[in-house]
C-alpha cells in the first residue's frame, strides 16, 4: 500500500471530527428528547399523587361513600364488569374505569361526550341498572370537517380528536349492551342538549381536550346534570399534556367545587341534591 501523504492526513482528521461533532449534536437531541420525556413522566406522576396545585386532590373513598376499603384493600361491594385497557385509543386507566363503573351502578341516565373506541360505553351499561340509558356522542366519519377549532385551542387536539372519532363499529356493537345506548352523532358545540336538560345522573366528559370545547361540553353537562348527579372530565393531566382541559377546568374551579381523584386524571363534580 501506498504512504498516505500529510494532505491526506489532514482530510481524513478534518472528515472525523466533522463525524464526531455530528454525532456528538445527534446524540444531544436524543439526551435531551429523553430528559424531556422524562420530566413530563414524573410530573404527570406528580400530578396523579399530589395534584396540581390549584384543584384540590382527595381519595375516591373521601368523596364518595360508595367506595369502601379496609387493610386488604377495596370490598367485594365494588366489584365491576370489567375490560382491561390494552393500549386502547383514546381510554381510560383501568384504575378510572373501575371508579366510573362504581357510579354507573346507582345511575338511571347517563350521558358521555366522545364515544371513541365505544369500550367505555359498554362498560358504563354493564354497570348500570337494566333500566338505564347510556347516551354517548361522536362526531361522525362524514362530519370531521365539522370540528370548530377556536383561537387558543392546542393545535394537537384537532388531531387528536378526528383520530378517536374514526370508528363506526363500537365495542358495544353487537352485545347485550347494545340496547342500553343510545349513539348519538354531532358536534359537540352544536349538538341540541335540550331534551336532556335536568335528567342525567352520571356524565363523562372525554371528548375534544381543546380548551374550547372542554368550556362547551361543561356548560352543557351542566344543564343536563340532575341534583345529585356526577360530571367526571378525563385527561386533567396538567399544562405540558393537556393544556385546555388543564386551563379550562382550573377556570371552572373559581365557581364550584371540583375534586381531583388522587391516582387518576379525572376531576369529579357533584351538583347538590338542594340545586
């Protein structure tokens, strides 16, 4: 083999550490997706566990007196039909599911807002009395371009959104469930709620987490919450994940009491029996 001459030398150097440097830039921007996920992790653990500092955080066994435990943990009387969450578009943690079971037991009308997979849906009905009506809302396939994107919205949530609404088969479909539910279809801000004013006992709101439509789909719930009735908003999952309904239900706490469920992302509201 031929000697390699200095100029030689010099490009080969010159080529390695341009390598080097590109690599050592790679390598920072894969360090510091890490960290920032990371953060996130321990905050929205933070946030489960000790809240976020401006809606107060308590145990479901301290809001409710249906929920009962003692040192071997929950009694049997809150057993549950149930369905794990296996990575499910756009669910709830089975921990959340079981909560929202518990209470479809005493409701006769239930209302949800973002039907998505539909697994949710079922499992509302069969928890709930034979008699009770599961109502549940979705945009449908051909209604996307419906979605009204308001100023101040996250941009992601548009997304978000028209992916949880593909589905037109549910997980109810086809079951004993099925004749529990009504499926409605419509945008949630222009939805009529007016039939149902006055005459839900258990709503779930789990729809669009913009900012604005977590303000309208509250608002609505609101009317159509009967005294004694539950309104529980998903995803309170602080302001780096979830920033309208972060932003929307910390608004809402200045005028009632919202409770935050320690170890979830659900924010409860019980409307007095007195309203």
């Amino acid at each position: 083999m031929g000697k390699i001459s200095v100029a030689g030398v010099i490009v080969i150097a010159k080529v390695a550490l341009i390598f080097l440097a590109a690599l050592s830039v790679v390598l920072l921007i894969l360090y510091s997706g890490l960290r920032h996920r990371s953060r996130l992790a321990r905050r929205r653990r933070q946030g489960r566990k000790v809240g976020w500092g401006k809606i107060p955080l308590s145990s479901i066994y301290e809001i409710s007196p249906h929920f009962e435990r003692n040192e071997r943990g929950p009694l049997a009387s809150t057993e549950v039909r149930h369905i794990a969450n296996d990575n499910t578009p756009g669910g709830v943690s089975d921990y959340e599911s079981w909560i929202l079971c518990n209470l479809a037991k005493r409701a006769k009308s239930i209302f949800e807002f973002g039907t998505a997979t539909g697994k949710t849906t079922y499992l509302l009905g069969a928890n709930s009395p034979t008699e009770t009506t599961v109502y549940t809302l979705t945009l449908a396939l051909t209604e996307h371009a419906s979605y009204q994107h308001a100023s101040g919205d996250a941009r992601g949530d548009f997304a978000n959104a028209i992916k949880e609404s593909k589905f037109d088969q549910f997980v109810y479909s086809g079951t004993t469930i099925a004749r529990k539910v009504v499926q409605l279809y419509g945008d949630s801000k222009t939805f009529p709620y007016h039939t149902y004013y006055d005459c839900m006992d258990l709503i779930f709101i789990d729809g669009s987490h913009a900012r604005s439509y977590i303000e309208s789909d509250s608002k609505n719930a609101l009317a159509m919450l009967r005294a004694g009735g539950y309104i529980l908003w998903h995803d309170y999952r602080g302001p780096d994940v979830t920033p309208g309904v972060f932003e929307a239900l910390n608004l809402l706490s200045d005028n009632m009491p919202l409770i935050q469920i320690r170890g979830t992302c659900l924010v409860l509201y019980q409307k007095p029996l007195d309203a």
